[in-house]
C-alpha cells in the first residue's frame, strides 16, 4: 500500500474528529471566535444599537478578540433606542463529585460603558436554576473577573454577558478575549468532551430499546404509550436529513392508517397550506399538482417527499370514510396572494373579483362582511371549513406576515393557529399529528432562545393537554444534512453532522450497533444530559444543547445515517421571492384589466 493510500484511509478515520474540534473550549465557543466565522456567532445574542466585529487592531493572548461598540442602526427619523447587548451559552460540565468547586472567568477590557455585567447560573439535569451570581466588569485595562460557586448537583453553567444602557454614547466599546472555566483549580478549557469520565456509561439500556425498521407500516403500534394520546408531536433535530423525513412520513402514515388520526399539522404557512388540503380532500383535480409542487419549492425542504405524501394522503382519503385535513400553523406568507387563490379555487375568477380588489386593499373587515353574506361560498365549505376561513382572515388582518421577517411571538401564533385547528376538526376519539423542527414541538421552550425563556409550541400544547401530549424527537447520529450556507439569504449547501459530545443520547444511540430504534426518555440516566438540535443559519457552530430530555420530550427516535436532501431548490429565499413576486404581478394585472373594462 503507497503512502497516498495510507494518508486517504488516516484521513477518513479522523475525520468526524477533524470536521469539529471536540476541546470544551472549541465546541462552546470560549473565545468568541464564532463571531468572525458566522454573521450571528455560536452565543445566542440579540442586540440593538451595537455592532460586534473582530478588532484587527488589537491583539491579547496572541490573539484578535471581539470587539463590541455602539453603532446607530436607525434612521434620523426614528426615536432614540436603548442600547442592548444579550450574549448567553449554556456549557456542560464534565463529570465530578458533588462538593467540587467551579470558577468561571472572563477576560474583557471596556470604554464609557455603564452596566457592563458578566454573570453564570448553575443548572441540574431537569434545567432548574441552583446557583445564580453576577458582577459588573467595567475596566479600562484587560481584567479577569471571576464567579465561583459549589458544583452540588450542578450539570451544566449558562454564562451571560449583558450591557443595557437607555442613553448610549457614539464611544463606547468592549472587549472579549474569553472565558476560563477552572474546576478544583484545574482549569477544564482544553478537556475533550468526546472522552467519558471513569463513571460513565458509554451505553444505553437494551432493555428498553426498540428496534425499528423502514419497511414497517404499522410503526406507530411499535411506540409504547401513543396509542391512548390525543395529540402527537414529531420533531426533527434537522430540517435538512432525508432519512428524517422518511421517517416523520412513516411515522404519520402509520398513525392515520392504524390510530384513527384525521388532523395533520406542519410547520407551513397556513395561507399556503389551504390549497394543499383541498386537493388531499380530492376537491382540486391532478391538473392541480405542477402548481403544488412549485409552491413546496419554497420551503427549506425536499419537496418531491413531501409532495409524495400530499398524494398518498389523497389516495387514503379516496377510499376512507374519515376523510384527514392537513393544515399548516406557521406565520402567514402572503394572504393577499394566497386567500385569493383560494377563493377562486372554490367559487371561480367571476366570483372572486369582489375579494381581490378587498385583498389588495388589506380590507379584511369588508371581506369578512362579503363572505358572510355570499351564499356561493358557504355552499362550497363546510360549517368547520367555513369557521376556519374566518379565523385565517382574522389572523391576516391582525398579524401580519413576517415569513421573512423577525418574529418574536412565533412560538404564540404557531399555537394560536394549531390550538384553532384543534377545537375546530378534533373530534373526541381522534389524534392529531404536529410536524415541526424538535425545538418547536419540545414540552418545555425554544432551544434556540436561550436569553429569554420563549415557551415553545410544544410547551403551550402541554400546558392546555397535559398527558393528552405526546412529544417525540427523531435524532441522527452520523452524516450529512443540507443546510444554509451562512445565512437565510445564501444557498443550500451539504454540510457534516458534528461527532457527538459525550453527554449527548446520540453519543450513546451510536455505541448500540442499531440503525433505527426507539427509546423512552424516562429511561435514560442523569448523565445523558445533552441532545443534537440544528436551527436553519446556523453551519459551523455547536449543534448541541443542555437540556433535560425527561421533561422535553416522551420518546427519542434514533437514525444512524443521515444523509443530504434529494430534491432542495439551491436557492430556497431567492425562488420563494421571485415566485410570490410574480404571483402578485399576476393579481395586480387581473385588477388593472377589470379597471379597463
């Protein structure tokens, strides 16, 4: 064998431990190094009137740190903002014994700036806060400022930098260099988190593990606990694996079929969503079908599965005397757009008019008047159906879209929508399935808010459902998943899943020799602490979070292998935009000739 050969096969050995490196330091990000690699950085921050770069001009320890300063990002003609600043990370601990002391350390330096505050909270396996400490850091030279606290129980430190000031100055600035963490006095940056501890069980127990296959048709049965619950949660770690989205339609396939369930729930706009659900009830002919497929282009998804699933729901529904609804319960896309094509879908181009020209005019109180008093159109939907057409023109009038925009009460208008659907189609002995990204459908809130405790929509579920709630998250251990290439804005590219901490189920579910299985979260041990999310945006940075598993989720699905998206538009914003853009054009210019009549 010549050398070349023997590079390629080291090579291939190292490389999930090359793709990421497996330091503490490194995978939480302690030097703040993500920030010059991505344009939102591995701590989860939010912020206004600063800008955070990577200071060329300095150097400490070697290095360029970050630097923070204030930048006016308003126009003149806009009141004055506080300046905010929320950096946060949530790091596990390494394992020790109950009475080991832990220091935590920042080395930072700042100008004129006032309430410039560094703090940490210790947290146990089910996320309760133990221990929580802050101190100002206002220091015109580099300094290291400290908290420590005993590790009792603790599992895991979130550490928050924070400036708030109502009345900033155009000079202020801060610096970063990083964060230590000393245990005992030995500092634990460089440990490895994929090296277990002499106490850790690198497994988990076969007992209550239950092997899975793709084949099988009748899954949902194989699920201990889900037959007797209303609502079922299916979460994807990743938006981006094609193996996860068999699964979630085996899953959902499976539940229709054997667990009398009529109400499916995605996470899709549900403006989009309304057409979707009229050719699955059989209403629209197949000529109907060139045009779905290029609306599911729009999605961060692989739309010719999805699509095979809007056909098989059709067939089933062709044949079942229980006919299922499909609705989608995200942020609204372009009702202006989409609640006409609906309308003249259901009632024709004549007809229809009279809304179109409402719509353009955002006139949603005179559209509700209209189909009040429009016999044509209640004829066309049932009761239920009708109901629902007036909540989703409620929504639009007073929620807006922001489908690509910010959205702060997401998590609330996903479970304004989803909760509308619920009391409107559930009957009492039938089961609904939500279909969303795991961070959504958790019990607890979003993984990726981790300055400010935003309930997820699994979380509010929970709340009015209880134990009628039952949570699963589908997990992949290894491979690849497409994902954004730095941003919403750029393409989809291929990316490589990061090898698993050792905290994590993914760390274990790999050493079990079992492509496809499921396993109850009640069962794991309190040293599984950790789980694979990836959020859109995010390529590069850390895809696993501290959570307690327990009380986030009933049930983990886990797949070996991931693999890429099969059928993506390279440019999801670009095409989604381009194709609303002309759909607008196209209503604009049906108004513009009945004004020439």
């Amino acid at each position: 064998m010549n050398m070349y050969k023997i590079i390629v096969i080291i090579s291939f050995i190292l490389l999930p431990f090359c793709l990421f490196s497996q330091s503490i330091e490194d995978v939480y990000d302690l030097k703040f190094e993500s920030f010059g690699k991505s344009y939102r950085g591995d701590w989860m921050n939010q912020g206004s009137m600063v800008k955070v770069t990577i200071d060329s001009n300095e150097v400490v320890n070697g290095r360029h740190p970050i630097k923070i300063y204030s930048k006016n990002t308003w126009s003149k003609n806009m009141p004055d903002r506080e300046k905010i600043l929320l950096l946060s990370r949530t790091v596990i601990l390494p394992e020790h014994v109950n009475g080991s002391y832990c220091k935590v350390s920042i080395n930072s330096k700042s100008e004129n700036l006032i309430n410039w505050k560094f703090g940490i909270k210790g947290l146990d396996v089910n996320e309760n806060i133990l221990h929580s400490d802050s101190l100002y850091i206002e220091s015109e030279d580099w300094q290291e400022h400290s908290l420590s606290f005993p590790l009792n129980d603790i599992k895991a430190v979130k550490i928050e930098i924070s400036i708030i000031d109502d009345d900033p100055s155009d000079d202020q600035n801060a610096w970063l260099d990083r964060v230590y963490i000393d245990i005992n006095n030995q500092n634990i940056n460089a440990c490895r988190v994929d090296k277990p501890g002499s106490n850790a069980d690198p497994s988990l127990n076969k007992e209550y593990l239950i092997p899975l296959s793709l084949a099988d048709t009748t899954i949902a049965r194989r699920i201990p606990g889900i037959e007797d619950k209303k609502i079922i949660g299916i979460g994807e770690c990743t938006h981006g694996s094609q193996e996860i989205k068999h699964v979630c339609f085996q899953l959902m396939k499976s539940l229709v079929v054997q667990s009398n369930c009529n109400v499916i729930l995605i996470e899709r706009p549900a403006d989009m969503s309304l057409k979707w659900d009229l050719y699955t009830q059989g209403v629209l002919a197949e000529a109907i079908e060139p045009e779905i497929i290029q609306e599911l282009k729009c999605m961060f998804d692989d739309y010719e599965s999805f699509f095979n699933f809007l056909q098989w729901l059709r067939k089933h529904n062709e044949t079942s005397e229980a006919k299922v609804r499909i609705f989608g319960f995200d942020t609204l896309a372009d009702p202006q757009t989409t609640l006409y094509e609906y309308f003249k879908l259901l009632i024709g181009d004549a007809n229809s008019l009279c809304y179109l020209q409402k719509l353009n005019e955002n006139d949603y109180e005179s559209i509700r008047k209209y189909a009040l008093n429009d016999s044509t159109l209640q004829s066309s939907l049932s009761s239920k159906d009708f109901d629902y057409l007036l909540f989703l023109i409620n929504e639009a009038e007073h929620n807006p879209s922001k489908l690509w925009g910010r959205d702060d009460k997401r998590e609330y208008g996903m479970w304004r929508k989803t909760d509308e659907i619920i009391k409107i189609y559930l009957k009492e002995n039938d089961k609904a399935v939500v279909y969303a990204h795991s961070s959504h459908t958790n019990k607890m809130k979003d993984f990726f808010s981790d300055i400010f405790t935003i309930p997820s929509l699994g979380a509010y579920i929970y709340r009015k459902y209880k134990d009628e709630y039952f949570s699963i998250a589908i997990q992949v251990g290894k491979g690849e998943y497409t994902q954004d290439d730095t941003g919403a804005f750029s393409k989809a590219v291929l990316d490589q899943l990061q090898y698993p901490v050792i905290e994590s189920f993914e760390y274990r579910a790999l050493k079990m020799g079992n492509d496809y299985f499921y396993y109850p979260t009640n069962k794991l041990d309190n040293n599984i602490s950790s789980i694979r999310v990836i959020g859109r945006e995010r390529r590069g940075l850390n895809q696993f979070f501290f959570c307690s598993l327990n009380k986030r989720f009933d049930g983990l699905i886990f797949v070996s292998k991931s693999s890429k998206l099969n059928n993506i538009e390279e440019y999801p914003f670009f095409y989604t935009t381009g194709l609303f853009g002309l759909k607008r054009a196209k209503r604009k210019e049906i108004l513009k000739n009945e004004l020439l009549k």
